[in-house]
C-alpha cells in the first residue's frame, strides 16, 4: 500500500512539470508564433535560423522534453508494473478476505447446522420419550383392560350364582307363603273362636256386674254402720283417755340446726343424711352432712358420683333443688343463697377421676345472690390442688339452665354444655354436666368440667360441692 502511495506522487509530479512545459511552450507560441518540436534534437529546416539565445533555450527545452517523456515512459512503466503487481496484491487480499469470509460464513452455517441437527436429536428424543410412555401407557390400559374383564367376568359369574339363590330363595319364599296362608287361616278360624268366647264372657261379666251392685249395695249400708261403731269406740276411747291422763313433763322439741357444722359441734360426727332448717326459713330441708373431710361439719350442694340422676334440668328444679342427699342431689339455689347470705361462708370443691387422683379447690369467702339477681355468684381466696388457678367462675357471674338463660354468650351455654351452672361464656367449669364414666379419648364438652385440673373434658368419678362457716 505504502508503494502504491509512492507511485501516485511520483505521478503528480510528472504532471506538474508537464504543466510548466506547456506553459513554457503557450507563452513561446504568444510572444514568437507556433513551432513544431520533434522528439530528435535537431531543428526543422524549413524555419528561419534563430538567434544564439532562442536557439540555446529551444534545445535546452528540447532536451529537456525528451529527458522529461523518457523519464514518462519509465515511470508509466514502473507505475505499470507496479499496478500490476498492486492489483495482483489487491485481488490476492481480496481473495483471502473473502476466503475468510467465506470460511467465517461457512463457520456459522456449520454452528448452526450443528445447533439444528441438537435441536433436532433433542426433539427425536422427545418423540422417542414420548413414544415409550405412550406404549407404556397402552401396555398398562391393556393391562387394566384385561383385569376389568377378569373383574366382569367374576361379576357375571357372581351374578349367576345370585341368579341361583334368588331362584331358591323365591321357591323358599312361596313355600314359606303357603304356609303363612294356611296359619292365617287358622288363625282367623282361633279368632273367630275367641269372638265367640269373648261374647260368652260378656254376657257373664254383665250377669256379675248385676249381682256386684246387688252386694256393692249391701256392703255400703256395712260400711256405714261399721263407720258409726267406730266413732263410738273412739269417743268412748277419748274418754277413758280423759279419766286416766295423768299429768307429766311436757315433751322436749327437737333441736333444729341450721348447717353441718352445729350439728358437727353437737357431738354427731358420722357422715350421714340430716334435717337443717336455714336461717330466714321455716322449712326443713335434708342434706347430706360430711364430717369427716378437712375436719369435718361440711354441709353438701351438690354431688355426683354414678350418673344416676339426670342433672339436665329447669330453673325451678335448680331453686328448689332435686335428687337423695343419700346419693346424687342438688340441694337447690333458694337454699344455698339462705345458708351463705346468713353469715359467711367458705367453699370446698372435691373432685375424684376415673383412675382414682383427688384433688379440690378451696374458697375463703362464697355466697350467691337471691333469685331477683339470678343467683350471682361470690366466691374470694382461691386454693387447692384443682389446678394453679380457679376454675370457678368470674365474681358477679349469673345462673342459667337450658330454660333460663342468664350467661354472656350468644350460644345459650346451658344448652350446650348441659346441666344449670354459673356460666359466663360457657367458662372454665360445669360440675353438672353431663356423667361421662370411664377413659375415653374423645373430648365431651357437655360433660363434667373442672378445666385447671383435667382440660375441656374431666372424666369423673366424684363431685362434691360442699360449705362451712368461715373460720370453722
């Protein structure tokens, strides 16, 4: 290329001193008429002699062409040659840039023919993936076929030996058809009988019934003669009575208690049933007195110990109260309030479960409302082994049965949980719930509740609510 350039100069040269040539010879021509120049060095001869200065500047010029065309026709040469071999340079690089090309071309073509037969060894694979699983597939529908007709055919089989013992059996059932034909109408001739009878007996009860108020007659005049003997005897009794009474001391009243713990103190300290009279009251109720636990003179609300009384009740069941003292009973709310608004009153909760633990919960100081406020229920100074915290609940909290309902919750928890307790929203405890005897591993909601000691569910053997004085 640096050759080339070289050349191109060397060119440009040469046309500038041919440019000044030709100036030279215009301004010849201008100032002394046309000439004519030959590439020889002599003159023509049919021009006229110049002067010594023309005729040395004419040669000068002269040989200076011809030195100037010689040295053209080299240079048109060499720049020839130098083409020649330039282009032949050229069309070499040429050649090899688009070789290069060509093979950089042809380098992708095979990449991308290369990249073409992967994509298409991968999608053969596919197909041939597919293939098997398609064949497997068909081997396994074949399969299953062929199981489906093994199953039709025990069910075709099956259903011919149910054919059979449908057949024995109607034969059986038209058997047994005839027979019940003839007993039904043995039947109809013994009830016709009976009819019969029954007529015959009629008419007897009807004679009896005639001769009964014959004696029925008879034995009331008995009656009343009998009744005016023994009014006789007794004015005649009251009499004697009269004429013999001798005076005497008069008869001592028996002592009335109010709780447990007087009759404790009075010397009585067996368990057992008891009459107690509570304060504000004159009606004597029975309660079932325990003297033997925590140092005894405790009077029992409520116990359960079977599941033999149901405990799912009315409000009027659970004011007055319900059950024996004897075994499972509620002494009932009217009474409760009595004995714990009198003065006051502690709280024992004794609990047993079905593997035979124990525990209770104590209270300090336990009282309940009257009925104008449902029963709500106080209870202070929890502890016990019942669980670290009380399950009783909340200070303030009402009464409710499933026909009274006095709790916090939409749901009617007496309804739910079963039985009357005091039931805020449904709460942690139901001592009346529903009895639940043995292990079970199903969680009763509606059953016995005591929720700090057993959970949602306590699987009880025993319950007993049970009160004292404070500071007994």
């Amino acid at each position: 290329m640096d050759r080339l350039l070289a050349l191109v100069y060397l060119v440009y040269l040469v046309y500038l001193s041919t440019a000044v040539i030709g100036s030279e010879k215009k301004k010849h021509r201008v100032q002394h008429g046309p000439c004519n120049f030959q590439v020889t060095n002599s003159l023509q001869r049919d021009s006229p002699p110049p002067s010594s200065w023309q005729e040395r500047k004419m040669e000068r010029l002269e040989s200076s062409t011809e030195n100037n065309t010689q040295w053209l026709q080299k240079l048109e040469r060499s720049i020839q040659e130098n083409l020649r071999s330039g282009m032949e340079e050229m069309k070499t690089n040429a050649v090899h840039t688009q070789t290069a090309a060509m093979l950089e071309i042809g380098t992708k073509l095979f990449s991308q023919s290369a990249e073409q037969t992967r994509k298409l060894i991968d999608v053969e694979t596919q197909v041939l993936n597919q293939t098997s699983r398609m064949e497997i597939q068909l081997l396994e529908y074949s399969l299953f076929t062929n199981r489906l007709e093994k199953h039709v055919l025990q069910q075709n089989q099956e259903i011919s030996r149910l054919n059979d013992k449908s057949s024995l059996i109607e034969q059986r059932f038209s058997a047994l058809e005839a027979r019940h034909v003839e007993e039904l109408q043995g039947l109809q001739r013994e009830r016709q009988q009976l009819q019969d009878m029954l007529e015959r007996q009629r008419r007897l009860v009807t004679q009896l019934h005639g001769e009964l108020g014959t004696s029925t007659h008879t034995s009331t005049r008995l009656q009343k003669q009998q009744g005016i003997l023994t009014d006789t005897v007794e004015q005649l009794l009251a009499m004697v009575t009269h004429c013999n009474e001798i005076p005497t001391t008069p008869k001592e009243e028996p002592v009335i208690y109010r709780n447990c713990a007087e009759i404790f103190r009075s010397g009585l300290t067996e368990n057992g049933v008891h009459s107690i009279r509570p304060p504000n009251s004159t009606r004597t109720v029975k309660v079932f007195c325990d003297m033997k636990t925590r140092g005894g003179g405790w009077t029992v609300l409520q116990h359960r110990r079977d599941g033999a009384l149901d405990f799912h009740r009315g409000w009027r069941d659970y004011q007055m109260g319900f059950g024996d003292p004897s075994g499972e009973y509620w002494a009932g709310n009217d009474l409760i309030h009595l004995l714990t608004s009198s003065q006051e009153y502690s709280l024992q909760v004794q609990l047993k479960d079905d593997e035979g633990n124990e525990a209770y919960s104590h209270y300090d100081h336990f009282y309940i409302d009257a009925e104008d406020k449902n029963y709500s229920l106080h209870a202070q100074g929890f502890s016990g082994t019942a669980g670290r915290t009380s399950s009783l609940t909340q200070h303030g909290t009402q009464f409710s049965t499933k026909d009274r309902d006095n709790d916090r919750c939409s749901c009617k928890c007496a309804q739910m949980s079963s039985g009357g307790w005091w039931f805020e929203a449904c709460g942690p405890s139901n001592l009346n719930g529903i009895y639940y005897a043995g292990v079970s591993n199903v969680v009763h909601y509606n059953g016995i509740k005591w929720y700090y000691w057993k959970g949602a569910s306590l699987m009880a053997t025993m319950t007993t609510m049970m009160v004292r004085p404070a500071g007994f």
